[in-house]
C-alpha cells in the first residue's frame, strides 16, 4: 500500500511560491547557456557557472552566498538578452514544477543603457510573453526588493518604482540582502512611504541571523507592518507572540536554504516550520528562495515536510491552498487560485 507521501504527487499538487528571488531562480544550466552564449561572443572573461557553482553543491553559508551575485551572476547577467533569457527560464522551471501563482521578487538594478525602471520593465514583458506563449497554468506578480545595502534615497527609489509600475504587475516590496549588514533605522522612511502605496504588499527578510534577530530590530521591521515575513528564525517570545496577536501574518519558510546555508542546526527536523505550521493566526507558505543556489524545488519543500513532520496528503492540499489568503495578487487572482486548488 502507498504510504501518505507516495500517494502525494508533489510536482502535480498546484503550488504558490511566494519568495523567490530571481537571480537566485536561475540554474546552474541556464547560467552556462548564458555563458556560452557571451563566450562565443567573446563578451565574458568569467569562468563556466558550471566550475563556478558545481551541480550538486548547494552548501553556500550566509558568507559565501551573497559574493556569488555581486562578484558572478550579475557580472553574467548583464544585458537585456541574458535578462530576458534567464527571467524566462526561471517561469518555465516553476511551472514544470507545478507552480500555478509566483510571487517574484527582484532588485531593480541598471543593466549598461538600461535604467531601473527599463530592468522592471524587460522581466515584466518576459512575465507578459510565457503567459500569453506557454500555456502554464502559472500566473507571475512581481515584488521589488530593497536591499540592506542601499542608501536611504536608493530605497526610496525602490518605492518610486513599485508606485509607477500597476499594481496588477508590481505587487510588493521586500527587504533584503545580507542581514549581517545594520543600519537599516535609516531605510524606515522608505517602508513608511510604501505602506502608504494603495494595494501594494510588504514583506521583510526577518530574523534570517542571529545578528539580525536583535528585539530592537525585530521591533522596528514589525513597526513598518509587514503582510509577510521571511524565513522568521532567530525569533524570541515577545516577537512570536507579536507576530501571532497581528493575525493572518504570512510566514515565508524556506526549509532547504536554511539546512543548507546552516542557518540552522540539526538538520530537516529541527526546521521552526515544525514549530509553526499548526499555529493558530498566522500562514505559513514553503518556498525555495533561492532554488538555483539550493537545488530544491517548490514539490521537493512539500516532500521534505511530509517526510520530516509526518504531514499527509490532506494536510500537504490545506497547506498549499492556505497560501491564497497572504498572496499579494488581489481577489481576482484568489477566485482563480481557488477554482485551480480544489
Ligand atoms: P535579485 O534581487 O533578483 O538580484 O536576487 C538576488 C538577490 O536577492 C541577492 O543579491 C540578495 O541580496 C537577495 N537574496 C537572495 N536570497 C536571500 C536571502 O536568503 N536573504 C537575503 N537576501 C537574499
Ligand atoms: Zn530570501
């Protein structure tokens, strides 16, 4: 007889993926197709993405994980083509992985002639393009992320973007990047101004270190009221009990980036979503955050929660249906979901 899982098709069950970074989306195998294509052309000095990021190597801790984009993949990709190209595959690979609704974020960055506003626009037109082409059941949102990094105007920049663009395109705004790096009191009037913006969602890398699970900071990213919060770690009584008093909170847990970038200790079943996902007042939602770095897709989350939390089909179909409540995507897309979910 199947057990529980067995009789879970986890690539057939429709999925929502609500924090997915794009540049951390790519595979090893559309990175070397980029590289081999600017090789040719004699456009890029870099090594192969395959020696670079080797299949099957998914141990990138918090230090040596951020380098990989700043120092590689956004010297790879770096023009409109690579972006196009790239932005493409990730939406082809999440809808082969029965992905039906994705949140993806990204940080607007100027690619040579092309503005910021021109980056948003070309992965909004390659969104637009798979939808209208592929026939996948996927529908894609776009959240603008924030990085620590930025100066206080940069990230008022982010804002600006998120407001010129629709809401049906743009959904949200998010808060990321190394969270060893302080200092973020000076982004606040930032998120301030986005919570102003009618309809558009805010979430928030929270509590992803220990250095970045201080109750002070907690209490200033819980003070820009986040919809979501990602990854939720580091977190003590005052702020798990905050974040249960806000009610409906979306809790983004990536299992798989956690284990391997050591963000946690003990392995699969010592993952906090052990912890959380029977908690009353707030939503849990699985993601793979970074499936090209961590080599774990979306139907691979929910098996590894079925093997290592003992949850059953049943619980596996509620779990991803409980997602539509803390999409960013409006009712429309929530009525669609639904339709598709049961
Ligand atoms: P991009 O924003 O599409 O370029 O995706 C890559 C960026 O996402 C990286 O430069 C990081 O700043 C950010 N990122 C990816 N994963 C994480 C994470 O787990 N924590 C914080 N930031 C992350
Ligand atoms: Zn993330």
């Amino acid at each position: 007889m199947a057990s529980p899982e067995e009789a879970l098709d986890v690539k057939a069950l429709p999925k929502i993926e609500l924090h997915a970074h794009l540049s951390g989306s790519i595979s090893r195998q559309c990175l070397h197709e980029v590289w081999l294509r600017k090789k040719a052309a004699g456009e890029t000095d870099l090594e192969d993405p395959l020696v670079v990021m080797p299949p099957g190597k998914h141990d990138y801790d918090l230090k040596t994980f951020f380098p990989l984009f700043s120092s590689y993949i956004y010297n790879l990709v770096n023009d409109e083509w690579a972006l196009t190209y790239t932005t493409t595959r990730v939406l082809q690979d999440f809808a082969d992985d029965g992905v039906v609704y994705l949140e993806l974020r990204t940080t607007p960055r100027a690619l040579g002639p092309l503005s910021k506003a021109d980056y948003v626009r070309r992965i909004l037109d390659a969104i637009a393009a798979f939808e209208s082409s592929s026939g996948a059941r996927l529908r894609t949102r776009l959240i603008l992320s924030v990085d620590r990094r930025n100066t206080p105007a940069q990230a008022l920049e982010v804002v600006d973007l998120c407001r010129a663009f629709p809401r049906a395109q743009v959904v949200g705004i998010d808060l990321c990047g190394d969270p060893a790096r302080g200092g973020i009191e000076a982004l606040s009037p930032a998120f301030e101004a986005a919570r102003a913006v009618d309809g558009l969602g805010m979430t928030l890398h929270f509590a992803e270190a220990e250095c970045s699970g201080s109750e002070a900071e907690l209490d200033l990213l819980l003070g820009w009221r986040p919809d979501r919060i990602g990854h939720v770690i580091h977190v003590g009584e005052r702020a798990r009990r905050a974040i249960v008093e806000r009610r409906g909170m979306g809790l983004e847990l990536c299992l798989s980036c956690n284990v391997h970038a050591q963000m946690i200790t003990g392995g699969f079943e010592a993952h906090h979503f052990g912890e959380w996902w029977k908690v009353d007042g707030c939503v849990p939602v699985l993601c793979t955050d970074d499936v090209g770095v961590f080599g774990s897709p979306l139907s691979n989350e929910y098996r590894l929660v079925a093997q290592h939390f003992g949850l059953t089909k049943d619980d596996c179909c509620k779990l991803a249906r409980k997602a539509i409540d803390v999409i960013f995507g409006g009712e429309e897309e929530k009525e669609r979901l639904r339709k598709i979910m049961w």
